[in-house]
C-alpha cells in the first residue's frame, strides 16, 4: 500500500504488481485490484475498456 508507485503503457505492465484499482468508469468491478499480478488476459481487459496506462509497483 505505501510502496512506490510508477504509470506505465499497458505494453510493460505483464507480470507487474498493481499499485491502484482501474476501472473504465464506476460503477464498475475492477479488472486488477492493488496487489494482484497483472496478467495478459487483464492487459486485453484494460485495452478493450481504453485505459492505455496503469499503476503499477517500482
């Protein structure tokens, strides 16, 4: 929760760490919660809703 925190294109984002939920508008489930490693079928799910940058730990 306080760990530093980067933005990155969903091109980099596989195998990272989710810093912040994203969701495309709420109310809405979040396809990544904080915490949770994101994976190629969340980065599809974050391409398909448009949200091209995500949150994710240093």
């Amino acid at each position: 929760m306080l760990a530093p925190t980067e933005a990155v294109p969903l091109s980099h984002a596989v195998g990272r760490i989710c810093a912040a939920p994203a969701v495309s508008c709420p109310p809405a489930v979040p396809i990544a919660v904080a915490g949770e490693r994101i994976d190629a079928s969340a980065v599809a799910l974050f391409a398909h809703y448009g949200i091209d940058k995500i949150a994710v730990v240093k």
